[in-house]
C-alpha cells in the first residue's frame, strides 16, 4: 500500500475508533453481568482465540482430544460448539457423522467425521444444549468447549488460546475496526496460549507482543506449533493436473493460499474465496468449474468439502466433465510436544484424582 494510503487509512481509524471503544465497553458490560455456570461431572476445557478466525483452532481441537485419549483411555469426550451459522445452532443438536453441513456446521461435522468416537454436541445456546443432547454419565468425561475464550456464561477449567503469529493482533483494533475479539490485555485470563503457523517470517511478530504483553504473559506457559499441510484426492480428473483453481471459504484465506503455493509452487493458478462458513450453492460451484481451462484441478480445504459433497448437481457436473478435487489436509504439530502434553496431562490428572475421591 502506498504511503498517502496508509496515512489516510490510519487517520480513518482514528476518526471511527469511538466505535471500537463502544464495543469493548459492551463487551466488558456482558462479560461482568454473567455468572459462568459449571457444567456437571466433566472437566470443561476451552479452546478459543484472540481474534477473529482462521488460527488452525479446527486441527488443534482434534490434536488435543487425540493426544489426552492415549493418556486417558477411560475418558469420554465431548465437543460442544455454537455451531455457527447452522441451521440447528438455536435449538441445538448431536452431531451425526452423516449430518448435512448446512444443518450442524462445517466444523462440527468435520470433528465427527475425523474422531468418530466423540460425542458432538451445537447449540447457541451451550448450557442448555448440553445439558438437553448430553449422553455421557460417566465422570470420566472431558468437554471442549470450541471457540471458548469470549463465552463467559460457561465455567471452565482450563483456558487455552491460539495466536496466529501471521497477524497475533491484527491492525490493533477490536470489532468492528480491527479482528481482535477483545483487547490483548485479556490474554492474561488463559492458562495455556499456543502461537500457530510459527515460521522464520513471522517470529518477529510473536517477539513483538510479547514484549508488548509482558505483564499480561507473565507466568502463562506458551507453545509454538506450525501445520503442515499434505494432499487428498477425492475426485480423480480424466487428464493429469497441471493445473489448480483453489476455491475455498475459511476464516482467512490467504494463509490457505500461501500452504497451497508452498506445496504446489506455481500451479496453483487462481483462486475464489468465499465469506468464512459459506453455505455453498450448486450454481455458484458449477460457475467455477465452468470457468475453468482444461485440465485445471480444483484445491479445496477439508472444512469446505464436508459440505461440496453433499451439492448432487455440482457433483454430478463433476463426474460428467471429469475434473479433479485435491483437498488440503491439515495436521498440527507442536513444539516441545513432551512439555506440552505433560502440562495437560497434569490438570487432568488432578480431576481425575478428585473424582476417585468421591
């Protein structure tokens, strides 16, 4: 960007940043007037961020779950989620692997679909949703609470947020000016903060607020941790690809672009992004493909297929043009993986501890 457009750009910010300020006052105002209520016989664990999405929260939630189910055998776990923009979320719902996208969310689906022994609970309204589709009596029994860290009305028993080190905070702002969700100060309610998609480019990034957040740091063990990225055919083309349209709508789009270039250098040759859940339409998915210059590939992420597969038209155009789907797999991976795991080991081994007490 040019230097009178940055100038004119930050001067904006400024003028409308009473908006900004109104939001963390409301914030602040819902956050103090709710009571956390404690969800019973489970040890609740929240998984959140920081800022708007788009910090690999998907791939770690499943990361975490994996990692305790080899220390805990014997515990029962369950994801509960908002569900956002699905068609359930305000009278809630369990999650079937076999649901439609539309009807309980892209993500929730996918954690079912990935880890098919985990109960899958959305609702809007978390608590109540809970507390209604829950099946596990057992005491044995960890909740993830996704997307965790603003939701106030829900006790938990350990907090931890995930930090892009792409943009950790942003321009700055909070909603509506800028991505963060609430001012960085309010880092120092987790317990646990883990940077994601940690590279040589971005550890300045990282180096910067935490000199800038000490305070609020201070004593909060962090970890470091990238995703690494792999390929899946799904729909094999008539021609070898050459070629790939990557058509994805996710949190933030351009780091899903960058892995794709990084795994495909330069045959990934354009990309459409849609809005971050978009609920995907037969028509707007057959424009693309039609678009398309022979022997093109479409690239899509795990997250947007749970809900293409479902579109029989788009999938029928598909199979009768012969173009491919690649999907981008993400995996997380931890540094100092040990220390991490022992960490949350610890916590849930006291629960487990109190428990056997009673």
């Amino acid at each position: 960007m040019k230097p009178f457009l940055k100038r004119i750009v930050r001067i904006a910010l400024w003028v409308f940043s009473p908006l900004s300020f109104l939001y963390q006052i409301l914030f602040l105002i819902d956050r103090f007037r709710s009571k956390p209520t404690r969800l019973q016989l489970c040890y609740v664990i929240s998984v959140g961020n920081l800022t708007l999405g788009g910090t690999g929260k998907t791939p770690f939630v499943q990361f975490l779950i994996t990692t305790l189910k080899k220390q805990f055998p014997e515990f029962h776990f369950t994801i509960l989620s908002r569900g956002y923009k699905a068609r359930f979320s305000n009278e809630g719902t369990i999650v079937n692997s076999d649901a439609m996208a539309t009807d309980v969310g892209d993500e929730p689906l996918l954690h079912k679909q990935k880890l098919s022994e985990v109960q899958v609970i959305i609702g809007k309204d978390r608590i109540r949703s809970y507390k209604k589709f829950n099946q596990i009596s057992s005491r044995k029994h960890i909740v993830i609470l996704d997307d965790g860290f603003q939701h106030h009305k829900l006790y938990r028993d350990l907090d931890i947020v995930l930090i892009d080190a792409n943009r950790p905070i942003g321009n700055g702002f909070t909603l509506p000016l800028g991505i963060l969700r609430e001012r960085p100060s309010a880092l120092s309610r987790a317990d646990l903060i883990v940077y994601t998609k940690l590279n040589e480019n971005n550890m300045r990034n990282i180096s910067a607020l935490e000199t800038k957040e000490r305070k609020s740091l201070k004593d909060i063990p962090t970890f470091r941790s990238k995703l690494n990225v792999s390929l899946r055919t799904v729909e094999i083309p008539k021609k070898s690809s050459e070629k790939y349209h990557l058509i994805t709508g996710v949190g933030n789009p351009i780091s899903v672009l960058e892995s794709a270039n990084e795994i495909l250098g330069d045959k990934v040759v354009s990309s459409h992004f849609f809005a971050d859940h978009h609920e995907y339409t037969d028509s707007e998915l057959i424009y693309q493909i039609k678009c398309l210059s022979e022997g093109t590939t479409l690239l899509t992420t795990e997250k947007d297929w749970v809900k293409w597969k479902f579109l029989d038209h788009f999938m029928n155009q598909i199979r009768f043009l012969g173009v491919g789907i690649t999907l981008l797999q993400i995996e997380f991976e931890l540094e100092n993986f040990s220390a991490f795991e022992s960490l949350i080991c610890s916590h849930v081994s006291n629960y487990a501890k109190e428990i056997a007490t009673v």
